[in-house]
C-alpha cells in the first residue's frame, strides 16, 4: 500500500489556536495587542523568568540580547562549532567576530571546558547552544562565566520545555533566546522570545525592539529595529502555550518509542542526554557509523526517501563554511556534521509511524 511521506516536522493546532487567531483579526488589533502582552506574561509563567521580550523570531531575539549587552563591532561572542549558525551570523551582522568551540562527542553540546580555550580579551558574550533539545552543562559554563566576567547567553531556540537540574533551559544564564518557528515546541509560524532575569534588561530590549522609540512617538533614543511579534502570531502562541504540558508529554512518547527501536541497535548512537537533563526533545537525532552504514549517513537519508521518510543532516559546522567564518579545525563537530541524521520528530506522529521509520533505517543498514 502507498504510504504519504511522513515529514521531518509538521505544525500542529492543538486547541484554541483558530479561535484566538479570529479573534485577533477581529479586534483590529492585527499588529501590537492584548495577545502579544499575554504571551510575554504567559510565556514568563511557563519558564519562570521575571521577564520575557516576544520577538519577530529567534534570530532577531539573539540580536536584542547581544544589543541587551552593548555588544559592539570587533567584540567576540563563542558559539559551539556545531549548531544552528543563528548567533553566529547575527554577530557577523553586528560586525562581532564568532569564535567557534568544539562540543562533547556524546551530548553534542558545547562544555565549559570547550569554551574556555576560546576566551580572549575581546569575549564580550558566551552562547551556549541547547541543541535538538538538549541543555549544555550549565553549572561549570555559569562558573567559568563568573570567574572571567562574560555574560552567558543560552540559546535555547530547541529547548523549549527542556530542564537542567529541575530548571527551565533558557533561564539559567542572565539572559535565554527561544524560537517559535513552525517547526519548533511551541509555535507562532515565525517568532521568538528573549527571558532575563534584568528589568533594565528588558527596557533596553523593549526599546530595540520599536525603533528606539519609548514614551515620545517618533522620537528615537537608539537606532532600533523592528523586532515585534504581530498579535496574530501571539494568538497562535497563547494557543500553543495552553497545551504546552500536552505537547511536551506527546513528544516524549515519540522520543521513548524511537528510544525503544534504536538504543540498543548496531552503528546507531543516539544524541545522549546527562542525568542533570529532563529534555524535551525538539528533534530525534542519531549519530550513524561509517562501518554499519558504508553508503555514509547522505546515502541513508537518500534511501530513506524513497521509503517516504523525510530525514535532515546534522548542522554544516563552522569549520566547513570556511569562506564565511575562516579556517578552523573542529574535529568532533566536522563528524558530526557529517555522520549526523534527524528523523521525523513531531509530537503528533502515531507509534506505528516511528516503528516504521526504525525498521526502514535498519534495512539501511550492512
Ligand atoms: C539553535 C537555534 N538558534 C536560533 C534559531 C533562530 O530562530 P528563528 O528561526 O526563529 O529565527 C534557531 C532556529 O532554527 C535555532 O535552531
């Protein structure tokens, strides 16, 4: 029997996220409104942070910590070598330098040690990636980050829910990016949000984020941007939000259904997650050895196809995009950029899907 493709992700409306929307478009209120207010208090209350920004997306919510920080052109910011590039291109924007650390070969993320050989006096800010769910080892990070005085920015665009020792990923720095792209825990189809624990913080991001403009109409204090959120999209969050604990709870049951069908298996090595993590996990990710799988993991994703299975590569690390981050050398980030897959990860696929999925990677396999 023909099957559909099942997709890497797809979004999914849970409750009130029509109703919400309508009522939106019908208030007039279609750019700034009560939905976005709700979501930045809502939103707050989910991550137990004094203060969330709402934002246009993630990348722009990176920017407006990096403007939080006064972060300037020839300043250093560290990001793991492997991950989505958004920091890095936002401090590339802002004529910073991105200097790139190595991450852990099992939890591919980046430790405290890793970032420490990267610390110069120019490290204006340190961003930790929490990725595909996962969170960094935070303590020794928060440790290095008081013993040389940079601030750390997490950025937890993939961790939205995810915990370290009982906390929310995104809060435990001074300041946490989020990401409600379509594909992300939540979702607002674009959008993102910034938490921080500084009231003066949150003011100076407010005010980046409306073209500088405060109390006085079309007076500028700074040259902002316009990093807002519509209240359309907030009304699809503050939908979201509602079902949050719902999402979380259906995407561990896909993430312990593949668990069951890979952990054990030959050549296939599982993203690893420390005691100290509750994650949830935004995407299901699998390291595949070049013994078990001699077509490499490109050949496997191609073969996947043809049996309906929409998979991604790991991240290109910065070491291979030579011509827009200079030369390097990353050895376990270079691996996993090559050797890593993703496999459909939506809180909403049936058992019977993630079943079929690991028995047609296991056909994959010599
Ligand atoms: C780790 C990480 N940071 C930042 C971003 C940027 O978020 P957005 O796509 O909402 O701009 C993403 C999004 O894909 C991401 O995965």
């Amino acid at each position: 029997m023909a099957r559909n493709t099942i997709p890497w992700a797809s979004p999914h409306y849970w409750g009130n996220e029509e109703r919400y929307v309508l009522d939106a478009l019908k208030s007039s209120w279609i750019s700034g409104g009560a939905y976005v207010d709700q979501l930045e208090r809502d939103f707050a209350r989910y991550c137990d942070s004094p203060h969330v920004a709402v934002t246009s997306n993630g990348t722009t919510a990176l920017h407006l910590a990096f403007l939080a920080l006064d972060l300037r052109a020839g300043d250093e910011v560290i990001v793991p070598g492997f991950g989505f590039m958004a920091a890095a291109n936002v401090a590339l924007n802002m004529g910073a330098k991105p200097v790139f650390s190595e991450v852990d070969r099992a939890t591919w993320c980046t430790t405290a040690k890793d970032i420490e050989r990267c610390l110069s006096p120019k490290t204006k800010a340190i961003v930790p990636i929490h990725t595909y769910g996962n969170v960094c080892d935070m303590k020794p990070i928060m440790e290095l980050s008081a013993d040389c005085g940079v601030t750390v920015v997490e950025d937890a665009a993939e961790a939205i829910g995810s915990k370290y020792n009982g906390q929310m990923a995104g809060t435990i720095a001074p300041l946490g990016v989020y990401s409600f792209h379509a594909t992300k825990t939540i979702t607002t189809g674009e959008g993102g949000a910034v938490a921080t624990r500084s009231a003066e913080w949150l003011e100076r991001m407010r005010l980046f984020r409306s073209h500088g403009m405060a109390s006085r109409r079309y007076w500028h204090e700074v040259a902002g941007h316009n990093f807002r959120l519509t209240n359309m999209q907030a009304a699809i969050g503050c939908g979201q939000l509602e079902k949050v604990d719902l999402i979380s709870a259906e995407r561990h049951r896909v993430y312990s259904t593949y668990r069951r069908h890979l952990e054990d298996a030959p050549g296939i090595s599982l993203q690893h997650y420390h005691d100290s993590v509750e994650p949830v996990v935004w995407a299901i990710a699998a390291e595949l050895d070049a013994e078990s799988f001699p077509q490499g993991r490109d050949g496997v994703m191609d073969q996947l196809k043809l049996m309906g299975i929409e998979t991604r590569p790991g991240f290109y690390s910065a070491d291979t995009m030579p011509h827009l981050y200079g030369a390097m050398e990353l050895p376990v980030c270079s691996r996993l950029s090559q050797q890593v897959i993703s496999f459909p990860s939506s809180p909403n696929l049936s058992d019977e899907e993630i079943e079929y999925v690991c028995h047609s990677l296991h056909t994959c396999r010599k």
